[in-house]
C-alpha cells in the first residue's frame, strides 16, 4: 500500500509514504519489502528493497537462499545482526557480520547464494538487515560480474548532537564510501537518540528513508519502525527522534532512461530479460561452487514490469 488515508500523516515535503507488506521467505523468517511498490517503483538507482527480519533462529536453523541468478544490477548487503555467508558463481565466499558491506555486480550475469554458515547455524541466533538492488547504468548493464567485500572499519563514520551515520555507498557530506558505485548515490545507517534532530541532506534529487526502528516526528507526524518516506526533490524537512531510532537513507540520481524487472533481472531492454530467462532455465549461469541446489525460473511468472 502506499499513503496512510489518515491525512494528519501528510506533509508537504513528502511525495509518498509507503507501508510495504510483510511475507515469510522460509520458516520463522520475514522480509518486508519497501521497493518496488506500486507506487514507487525506484528511488535514485535504488529498485529493490527489503528488511530481512529480525528473526531469531534455533539451534540448528539459519538462512537458506538457495542459488538465483541476476543481471543489470548489484546487490548490497547490509546487517545490523547476524551473519550470512555469501558463495557467487565467481567462487567468492565470504561472511558477512554487522557494520561490513557486501557489494556484488552483477552486470552481464552472476548466480549466488546466501545462507547461514555451519557455525551461526549450530549455535542459532538472531538475523537482522537490509538487502538493496542498485540498477546499473546503461553503459555498465553488461560490465563483468563482480564481488567485493568491505570491513566495517573502511567504511566512513560521522557523529554529531545525537546522530551516528555509517556511509554504505556513495557521497554525503564531501565524503565518500570506498565502495565501487556506478552512478551518483547516497546509502547511509542513522542512528539518532532521543530528542536528536536530522535535517535531511539535499545534495540529491532523489531521496528517502526507511526506518528500521524507533520513530520520529515531523511536523507534529509520526513515523514508524518499516516505513519508507519518499521525499520531494530539494525539499527540506527536519525529522526528530521521539524515541531512539535507526533509518537508511537512500537515493540519488535519477536513472538514464526506464528500467525492466523480472523476477531477479534487470535491464533497460525487456529483450535481454527472456535471454536472461533462457540462460538460467538452461544451466548457462557459470555455477556456484559447493552448491547443489537453485531456485528454478517460475513456472507462470509476471510479465516484465517497466521502472517507473
């Protein structure tokens, strides 16, 4: 759904507020997914977004992504809690804890799978995070695929009157993430206290938050935990913290022209995506090693959905 029909929730800096679904991807695990919604299908480069819990799993239980493929994008991985271990088809294996960044580009095709290693799984706990999909430009939509991983101690850190911000990818504030992007962006973790203010930057056209937890004010509105706030372009708008609170803040430019989304494919061309259908049904993904199982191409899928 997008707009609360409840019109105190609007404020003229906002363009929409959406409120995505919840749905349980394995036993005992949720996502709720932000982007793509019927209302707003990309912010900036952003065209897919989910919340991967917060789960706690049994000793015994984890994670289980079995090996998708993609195209035309890069995926990024974020937790606030928890572990995942991430195997490519480019022989890549690597965990990914609290704080690091998991940057895979997919560009001209790449299957992984994402699940939780021997050790998390036999002493159980918790899971909590973010996945992002980054539509690439035209120019780089068919690049060659790769992995790279990033300590959260690379990763810049600002603090200031209440706020703690960790730069995921992109440019705020003059500085810079080292994590390879291929278009201007911004994705950023906020952490506010209570009663801290955060003005939102406008060095971007396109922008939003999504709130992971606690909530904020604006205005006299009230936010919280799994919403996302699309913000008008240069708009400017104060959010106060009336609770301690976590958010991302996500955008940037717009995209070079519309984008095409089917299932884990994304292209501006709706004729690369049934190649890409062909690829994947005939076992033409470079494999994932110490993988024996995948997800198949869906039997009925949707027809390609155009972005925006």
């Amino acid at each position: 759904m997008s707009w609360d029909t409840n019109e105190t929730r609007r404020h003229p800096a906002l363009e929409t507020l959406i409120i995505p679904p919840t749905r349980e991807i394995s036993e005992g695990f949720q996502v709720r997914r932000a982007l793509p919604s019927m209302h707003r299908r990309m912010v900036g480069p952003v065209i897919f977004l989910d919340q991967m819990g917060p789960a706690v799993f049994q000793a015994g239980k984890g994670l289980d992504v079995r090996p998708h493929p993609h195209i035309g994008l890069a995926t990024v991985t974020y937790l606030f809690q928890g572990e995942v271990l991430h195997r490519d088809g480019l022989g890549t294996v690597q965990a990914i804890r609290p704080g690091e960044v998991n940057w895979m580009t997919a560009g001209r095709g790449i299957a992984h799978s994402e699940r939780t290693a021997p050790g998390p799984r036999a002493a159980g706990g918790g899971l909590f995070g973010l996945q992002a999909w980054v539509a690439l430009p035209k120019q780089y939509e068919e690049i060659e695929p790769s992995f790279f991983h990033h300590e959260a101690s690379e990763i810049p850190f600002m603090e200031g009157e209440g706020v703690r911000m960790h730069l995921i990818a992109g440019s705020l504030h003059g500085k810079r993430s080292p994590v390879r992007t291929f278009s201007e962006m911004v994705y950023a973790d906020v952490a506010l206290k209570t009663g801290a203010r955060f003005s939102l930057p406008a060095e971007h056209e396109e922008r939003a938050i999504y709130l992971v937890e606690g909530t904020l004010e604006a205005d006299g509105m009230v936010f919280g935990p799994g919403e996302l706030l699309v913000f008008r372009p240069k708009a400017n708008i104060v959010l106060r913290a009336a609770s301690a609170a976590r958010m991302v803040l996500l955008g940037g430019e717009p995209m070079d022209g519309p984008r095409y989304m089917y299932w884990n494919f994304v292209s501006s061309s709706k004729e690369r995506l049934e190649v890409a259908k062909a690829d994947w049904r005939e076992g033409r993904f470079a494999p994932v090693p110490q993988e024996t199982e995948f997800i198949p191409l869906p039997e009925e899928p949707p027809a390609p959905v155009r972005y925006p």
